[in-house]
C-alpha cells in the first residue's frame, strides 16, 4: 500500500500518517468526485497519493482535509482528534474569498492608488466584521443562557412570556450599534466620489476604531 509523504528537507513524515488509512478506498471509489471536490482531474489525486503532497503547501492539504471532512492534523497523523476541524474551513472559505477578490483586482482597469483604496475599504471592513463577530458571540452566549435558564423560564410563565423573547431583545441590543456602525460605512462608501468637505474614505476608519474601542472598553 502507498503510503502518504509529503516531502520535507529533513525528511519524509512517518508511515503513521492517516492518509494511507483513508487515501486508497477513497481512491478505489471516490478518486473522481474528491478530485472534483478540490478542482483537479483524476491523475492529480493519484499523484498526490503516490508521490505525497509538499507540506509547504499548507493550503493545498487543508483543502484535501476539507473534501475528506476532516482536519490537517488528524490527516497528517499528529492528532487522534478525526472530527473537521470548522478553523480550517473557514480559512479556506476566506482564502478563496480573498483570492476572488484579487483576481477582480487584476482584471479590473483601475488605476494603482484606486486598487489600493479598494484594497483597504475591504480591510476595514473585514475589521468592522470582526468586531462585529464578538458582538454576536456575546448575544449568542447570553441568548444560550437565558435559554437554559430554568428559573427564568418559569418566572416568565406566570406572565405569559417565552424566553425566546427575553433572547430576541437580548440579541438585538447587543447588535443594533454594531450593526448601525456597518451600514454607515456602507453609506460612507456609496458617497466616497461626492465632492464635499467631508472625507468618506477618513470616515469609515474612524467608525471601525471608535466600534473597537467601545468593544475594548466593555472588556
């Protein structure tokens, strides 16, 4: 049985890797579908199969993880832990969003500074994002609480309300000025052109720095 090898410069990684378990029924039977799961034909999972896979190539083994929905280091034979790892996938997600973009990019006709006034709309707002995905991890954990709450639950009975209610209000607080802050540098970029005193591009960086610093402050 082939084996996976990666090649490294000390090296090849030990038998023990899980690929050798999980690569050849994955071959016999699914080589085609996983080769149309990663965007390459069917001689290329062969050779990766026989030949191994760079482990330079961190995107491309996380790709193969990801077809087999796994993680990298179960497939590499570091972890005993088989389950997906969501990280992983979300990075590839993001990598390939990233990339879309570029190739948009580069395609486009955009003069360079306008290329780079793009490039860092999308870094603020991906900022912004982030920010905004703290505060929907604190909703959702306070919601979840308040969810299984059972003390809660029955004082709300006696006035006829459900917690999903209590959670729906939660929720809501806590996202509305994230949110808000989003839209305006939505608006902020739908006026960016305008010819006025005030500085769109200026605007949208102070709201992401103000929206981080509020979240900061909260602790």
């Amino acid at each position: 049985m082939t084996v996976f090898r990666p090649t490294l410069s000390t090296g090849s990684l030990p038998h023990s890797t899980n690929l050798r378990m999980v690569f050849r029924p994955i071959l016999v039977y699914f080589t085609t579908k996983l080769g149309e799961r990663l965007g390459v034909n069917k001689s290329t999972i062969q050779r990766y199969e026989a030949n191994g896979v760079d482990p330079k190539k961190n995107y491309l083994i996380i790709s193969i993880a990801d077809a087999l929905e796994t993680n990298n280091a179960w497939l590499l034979g570091i972890s005993d832990n088989r389950k997906g790892d969501v990280i992983s996938k979300c990075r590839l997600q993001m990598e390939s969003t990233l990339e879309l973009f570029l190739n948009v990019l580069e395609e486009s006709h955009l003069e360079d500074n306008e290329k780079m006034i793009m490039t860092g709309i999308l870094g603020c707002f991906m900022d912004m994002f982030g920010t905004i995905t703290a505060h929907f991890d604190k909703a959702m954990g306070e919601c979840r609480r308040i969810e299984s709450d059972e003390e809660l639950k029955k004082s709300l009975m006696k006035y006829s309300i459900g917690t999903e209610d209590i959670s729906e209000k939660t929720y809501q607080q806590e996202m509305q000025k994230p949110v808000e802050d989003y839209k305006e540098m939505a608006d902020c970029l739908l006026h960016i052109s305008d010819i006025s005193d005030e500085n769109h591009f200026a605007r949208m960086f102070e709201i992401r720095n103000a929206a981080a610093k509020r979240l900061a402050d909260r602790g």
